[in-house]
C-alpha cells in the first residue's frame, strides 16, 4: 500500500511493505522526483511492539484526512484471539513523522 498527500505542511508519501508490520513515512521533496528530505519507519503504536505485542498487523487502510494522516488497522494483541480494529494517526514532531497514536474503532 502506498499513497501520497499533504501532512500539515508537508508533502508525504507512505509505504505498507509486504509482510513487515510498520509503515514508511516520508517527506518528500517537492519536484524531487522521488526523492525525500526526512524517513521513518514506524513500528509501534502507543508504546507497543507492531513486531513483537501483536502475534497479527494488518495496515488495512490509510488515508489523508483534513492535513493529517490515519490508518485503520487491524490488530491481534499476542495472547488474545479476536481482532481489534485502530484508527490510527501519525503524530508530526518539528514538521517530521515521529509516531502512531490510536484508539479503538467504534464500530
């Protein structure tokens, strides 16, 4: 899954690569052709291991709503056997994507 949109002032373009359970985010230099200024991978949310405190990720979707950018994922905490759906928003720091913060979907 790839997309690209604005992100407050920024231009940026993330990455779901096949089988790692993180997501690529990058800010990318306008007229760059491809290029970037500043990426990071994002591996957790709220503190918890997408590697490690979950035994299923799935980046289900992601979108740019209103100059920011979300995620809805689905999750299975290890230990647990049903599925908990996140929306999931990247939080910016000094204009760079720094980490996911999320909350469980209502319905």
């Amino acid at each position: 899954m790839v997309d690209l949109g604005d992100a407050g002032d920024e231009f940026v373009k993330y990455i779901v690569p096949m089988g790692r359970p993180c997501v690529l985010v990058q800010l990318e230099i306008p007229g760059g052709k491809g290029r970037y200024s500043f990426r990071k991978e994002i591996c957790s949310i709220d503190g918890s291991s997408l590697i490690n405190d979950f035994s299923q990720v799935e980046f289900r979707r992601g979108e740019f709503i209103d100059n920011q950018l979300f995620f809805e994922l689905a999750v299975i905490p290890v230990g647990k056997e049903e599925f908990e759906i996140k929306i999931c928003k990247v939080l910016f720091s000094d204009g760079k994507p720094d980490k996911l913060t999320c909350e469980l979907s209502q319905g």
